[in-house]
C-alpha cells in the first residue's frame, strides 16, 4: 500500500504541474481548445486517483469493517459510499 500511496501523491503532484500549465495558458491568452483539452486531461487524472482511494478504501476500510463483524461499522462504511456515489451525480 506504501507504494500506492507513493504513487497517489506523485500523480497529484502531476495534477498540481498541469494545473499550473494551464494558469500560464490563460495568462498567454493560448488558443480556447487547447486549454480545454488540458482540463479535460487534468480532469481524467484526477478520476484516477479518485478510483484508486475508492479502491484502497474498499480494500481495506470496508472489508475490515466486513471481517469485524461489526453491524453498526459496516453499515457506516456502507452508508460512506452511499453518500459518495450519490454526491458524485450531483
């Protein structure tokens, strides 16, 4: 998991460089599509760290709450994602 968290913070730090590409863009008042093609991608990277903590997230907060056998933490975590999913078509 060291790794995978490793490897989280340097797509974020990735995500942080593109970020500032595109301030530059817009200040070098750069062609309109060629901005939105950076967000788009900036956007798609964003969705992958995000699928990777959900995953992590599942792998092991959830599935420790299943192994406990507790009813009151597992429907925590359950209502968690809930919460999640039902921001996420907002």
């Amino acid at each position: 998991m060291a790794s995978g968290k490793q490897d989280r913070i340097n797509r974020l730090a990735r995500v942080a460089g593109q970020v500032n590409g595109v301030a530059r863009m817009i200040e070098q008042d750069r062609y309109c599509m060629e901005v939105l093609d950076q967000l788009q991608a900036i956007k798609a990277a964003l969705a992958k760290v995000e699928a990777q903590v959900l995953r992590d997230h599942a792998a092991s907060c959830v599935a420790d709450a299943i192994a406990s056998g507790d009813a009151r933490d597992q429907q925590q975590k359950f209502s968690e994602l809930i919460d999640l999913f039902e921001r996420a078509r907002r």
